[in-house]
C-alpha cells in the first residue's frame, strides 16, 4: 500500500472541519469466569495475546480506570482465525471484552496533496526543535517508508529531510529537519477558516479526555481518548505503544496532529479502520514518547 502524508506546509495540518461519529460494536464477548484482579493482569493478558493471536486485523489496549484490555478485530478476522481469537478472550473471563470494528486496520495514507514524497502523501504532526537547535517536524513513521525526502506540493522541490524513524515496531513516528536552516516553523496548528490552535506543550493522553485531530483529507475530528498501550497488528507488521480513540480519520490523514484545545500535543495519527462517514477506531503514536526517542522539544518559530 503507498504511503500517504499530508499537511498544511510549515503551518502545521491540513483544512476541513468536521465532527466525528464512532463505530465498533457488532459482538461483545465476555465471561463470568473473572481473572484475577490486580495491577498485574492487564500485562498477564497483554502477553499472552501477543503470543497466541497476534493475527492481522486485530488490536488491543489497555483502560487503566477498569484495568480492563479492550481487543478490537477488524472485518478481515474471520473463521478459524476468529475462533482463537474468541476462546483466547473468552479465557480471560471479565478481564478482556472483544469486540467488532468495521473496515480494516491500516495506516492511514494515500495518494493525493499535501506532504509529499513521490506519488505519496501523509499529515504534517508538530512542529519541533531539534536538540541541536535545527528546525524539524513529526510525521508517522510509515509516512518516510517511500523517501527519505519531503516536499510540500506534488512533485515539488524536496524542503524536509528524515532524520530518524521508526515502523513497525515500538511506535510510527518520525522526524525530519528542514533543508533551510531559517524556515519559520510557528508552534501551532491549523485548523482551517483562519483559525489556529498555539501549540504550547508536550502532554500524555488520558482516557475519557476530549480530543482534536486534524489532517489533510477529513480536516478537524473531535472525539476521546478509549485507552492506551495500544498494540496494532497491521498487515505491515505490528506497532505497539499507541492511544486508541473513537476519533476517525480517512488516508492521507497519517501523521497529523492530535491535540487539545488548551495547546496539548497529544499524538500522532497512525492508522486504524473505518472512515469519517461510518466512524471507526483510529490509533496515535503518542508525541512525548516520539519526542524523546528523537531528542526534540515541542516547538518552533513565531508565526508571521
């Protein structure tokens, strides 16, 4: 599948608002038979899903009000792949509920416009500094997989090169620096009709808290965080670390910017199912993590 990157150039994401509607629940399985309950289990489950049904299409996460995981399988988990799914949860008891998703999981990305390598295009995330004090931004990980440089119109001069990146693995994120050392890059985010959200701190995501997404192709979605410590088993491999939400996104959305109102970058998009018509579950790589994986600091140039 190509990749796909989109953003509104220095600026931050791409236009369009919108809202955004969940979909995820067509079978919700559990059992009377309860596993232990302490701190441990979470970690316990985790483990053995990894290794016994680590099937593609399939995910899972942590709520850490219940200590619940919550396993999600996308339309592509079927027959006897289905069946070890469904006793591997069942024998958890109430610990784990599984439930059904429409679509399939995938990074999010596509041809189209916005940033660009090739033919192919994803969401500019955050605006960053270096540790060396060069200019940068994050992007997904699985954006970078087709180049190495980036340019901010199709087929346009190359402005951003990738520095470090990682996918599949223990996240989807990347960083790459501007070519001109003197690119004014503000610390905000663009979220269409003239309006902007200043982007002034990197924060953790927390289940139940409200959120906002921007991306080149569906604009600005709002919705919550579900859980965290996401693990994502996409057909290019699995991706662990991430922050599930019921926010959707569509392709070319990949790599932009979650947020919160008050300027709290939060993630990064890196895939899920579904679309913002139908809803869907949509996984982040969680930005201080990425952050401190690359040596950068949330923030950039002052805006014109």
């Amino acid at each position: 599948m190509g990749r796909h990157w989109k953003s509104r150039g220095i600026k931050g994401a791409a236009a369009a608002v919108g809202v955004l509607v969940v979909a995820a629940t067509a079978v919700t399985i559990t059992n009377t038979q309860a596993a232990p309950d302490d701190e441990e289990a979470p970690l316990a489950i985790t483990n053995t899903l990894r290794e016994k049904a680590a099937i593609p299409g399939t995910a899972w996460a942590v709520d850490p009000g219940t200590n619940k995981v919550l396993v999600t399988a996308d339309s592509t988990v079927t027959g006897d792949r289905w069946n070890i799914l469904v006793s591997t949860v069942d024998s958890f008891g109430s610990r784990a509920k599984l439930t059904r998703t429409s679509g399939t999981f995938r990074p999010f990305a596509e041809g189209g416009d916005a940033i660009f390598a090739g033919r192919s295009r994803c969401s500019l995330g955050f605006n960053v500094t270096t540790a060396d004090g060069q200019p940068g931004f994050l992007t997904a990980g699985h954006c970078v997989q087709a180049a190495q440089r980036m340019s901010l119109t199709p087929g346009g001069r190359p402005v951003a090169t990738v520095q470090e990146s990682t996918f599949p693995g223990q996240g989807d994120f990347a960083l790459l620096t501007y070519d001109n050392a003197n690119t004014n890059a503000p610390s905000e985010v663009d979220t269409g009709q003239r309006r902007k959200v200043r982007i002034v701190r990197a924060a953790d995501a927390r289940v139940g808290t409200q959120v906002q997404r921007m991306g080149s192709t569906t604009g600005l979605r709002s919705g919550r965080v579900t859980a965290l410590n996401a693990t994502v088993n996409y057909p290019e491999g699995t991706v662990t670390g991430l922050i599930q939400t019921t926010v959707c996104a569509e392709g070319g959305d990949s790599g932009g910017p979650l947020f919160s109102a008050n300027g709290n970058a939060i993630g990064l998009t890196s895939g899920g199912s579904g679309d913002c018509r139908n809803g869907g579950v949509t996984f982040f790589q969680p930005v201080r993590a990425a952050l401190a994986a690359v040596g950068a600091r949330i923030g950039g140039g002052q805006s014109n």
